[in-house]
C-alpha cells in the first residue's frame, strides 16, 4: 500500500538522504493530504450516494489530534461564558513572550487576543527576528499599548528567551506570532492556578484555523498521561503556562532545538517531577498556513524527536513501536472527541 504514495514534495535525489522515520511520517502526511483533498471534492455529494456511509464512518474513526484541516473552512465560534471570564482577586502576573519573525500579515490578531484579554496584571512582549516585511509597521501601530524589540536572534528559541530575560510574572507562557488565545484564557489559566496549588504546568484544548482566522479543525484532549508523553507530543504549544518555579528549575528553552523545543521543555519539566494538568477548555487556536515552521522543518523535526525519544527511552524507537506505545492514548483522544461532538462533554 505505502510504495503507490508517491511523494511529490520530495526531490528524488533527496529520498536516501532522509531517515525511514521521516519518510514514514511523510508518506503518511502524502495520505492525509490526499484523503482531506477526496472530502473537499465529495463534500456537495448527498450521504445517500454509494460510499457515503462508509466516508462518514472514516471520518469519525479519524482520530484528530495531529489532523489540522479535518472540514471545510467556517466561522470560528465559542461558548458565550468565554468572554465573561473575569481574573481572581490579587491577580497573579502573567509573562507571555511572542517570538516574531516575518508575519506582518499574522501577527496583528495575535497581540489583539492577548491585548484584549483586558487581564489587569499582564507583563507581554512581542520580540522579533529583524523581520523584513510589514511587522515592524504593525508593532509602531500600538504605541504605548506594547512593549517590542526588533533585533536579530538565533532563532525562536534565542527570541523566546530574550524575551524573558525582559519581564517577570508568576505564571509564563509564550504564543507564536501566527497564533491566537481565545477570550478569557489568562482569567481562566490564572484561577486554575489558584484552584490548583499543586499543579506546575497547565494546558487545554486547541481549535485550528486557517490564514483568515475561520475554523477548520478541533482537538479536544483526555486528561494528561506522562507515560505517552516521553512517546510522543500532544501538549498544544500555544494553550501551554507554567509557574516561574517551572522556568527556574528547568528553563531556559534549549535554544539548539528549532521544532521540538516545547516538547524538549515539556519533558525537562516532567522528568523534574513537576505536576501537569488539562484544562477542560479550548484554549488558544493554532494557525495552519503555507509558510508554517511545523511544515517546513518536517527533516528537522524528525532529527529532533529522534533524539527525545533516545534521552528518554533510552534507545530509538521504529515506527510502528511509536504508535503501539501511544495507541491507548489515542483511543482515550478519540472518545473524548467524539463525546464532544455528539455532546456529551461540552467545553
């Protein structure tokens, strides 16, 4: 089945150069593609039609945790209750850090939904790469409102914690310049820490959108298993906040990761004995484009996780083992989603 994927992404002088690994993940990523193009196309064809029931049953035995555009684009909507989150008592200061580089187009909707958290005790700072297309102009736009530095950077991992070694807070968190919080997050993240004192590291569901803000896809997550998680990275990065005694203890980001460095931190954290907990709420949305880091270092990105895996299992794991080792927590994802989408749970 696999040798009829080809791989048009992949130079063929370039397919011996890649690992079995990455090649698996991207002949994988050739199949979902080509299964989300066959929905798109069948999307106006009546359920009554022969394969219908049988396309319907697929897409709800497709697990989406990693499935970024799982239907056609719409209007992104929330629960009311989500905005009328207000912030306890004596707020805890929040530190969000936004690492920039080149999303001009971006990056106005990300300091807006954090801006507009209205949270009375925030300490943010956007600090970008030297980015040569409109950010610098939309960063002039907010005068007094925010707080920026422009200047060249060794990456995101360098930018992150430049940024951090800018302001202080007792709860920390970073969100990508491509990304967006969702209403009444810090109000809500900020109560769960003081509802949760022994919890170190919180994180919650995540919505995908598209270039222009609109739906396409929904994640919602069981409760936190560390056990799957030294496997495999289901933390959506930009729903993630930790304790400053997280950042003093294992921080700062290892700035020689460029794709697994949240799941680098993450695991430093665990390994450290520091508590995780899902929040039973989306989050943040995680923005899915052409110009993605998470696409683009697909070579990278396996190299990277590669080496995870060998630091916390201790050898290097095949294929096939990976998805063995995480299949109960995939099948604890799959429930909760389709509980979700049937309205059992609602978040």
């Amino acid at each position: 089945m696999e040798a009829k994927i080809d791989l048009p992404d992949i130079e063929p002088r370039k397919k011996s150069d890649l690992s079995f690994e990455a090649l698996e993940e991207q002949r994988w990523r050739a199949l979902e593609h080509r299964l989300t193009h066959l929905e798109r196309r069948s999307d106006g064809i009546t359920h009554a039609v022969t394969g219908g029931p049988y396309q319907l049953l697929r897409r709800w035995l497709t697990p989406r945790l990693w499935t970024f555009e799982q239907y056609s684009s719409r209007r992104l909507r929330i629960r009311p209750d989500y905005r009328l989150e207000t912030a306890p008592h004596d707020a805890p200061q929040i530190a969000i850090v936004t690492p920039s580089l080149n999303h001009g187009t971006m990056i106005g909707a990300t300091i807006d939904s954090i801006l507009q958290q209205n949270y009375p005790n925030l300490a943010y700072v956007v600090q970008d790469g030297g980015s040569r297309d409109d950010t610098r102009k939309v960063l002039e736009s907010y005068g007094d409102k925010l707080k920026w530095w422009s200047e060249p950077d060794t990456g995101q991992a360098n930018a992150i914690n430049r940024g951090f070694r800018k302001i202080d807070g007792d709860i920390m968190g970073y969100l990508n310049s491509d990304d967006v919080l969702l209403p009444g997050t810090l109000a809500y993240v900020a109560k769960a820490f003081r509802e949760h004192p022994e919890i170190d590291l919180v994180y919650g569901h995540r919505i995908y959108i598209d270039l222009d803000g609109l739906e396409i896809g929904r994640c919602v997550l069981p409760p936190h298993d560390p056990e799957t998680l030294g496997w495999a990275d289901y933390v959506p990065q930009e729903t993630l906040f930790w304790r400053r005694r997280v950042w003093e203890a294992v921080g700062p980001i290892d700035e020689n990761f460029q794709y697994a460095l949240d799941w680098d931190f993450i695991l430093r954290a665990q390994m450290a004995g520091f508590r995780f907990k899902r929040l039973p709420r989306f989050l943040a949305c995680f923005r899915v484009h052409a110009q993605q880091k998470t696409l683009d270092l697909l070579e990278v990105g396996a190299a990277e996780m590669r080496q995870l895996r060998v630091r916390h299992l201790g050898e290097v794991p095949g294929v096939y083992e990976i998805r063995r080792a995480i299949s109960g927590y995939m099948l604890r994802q799959m429930a909760f989603d389709w509980m979700y989408r049937i309205g059992l749970l609602r978040y």
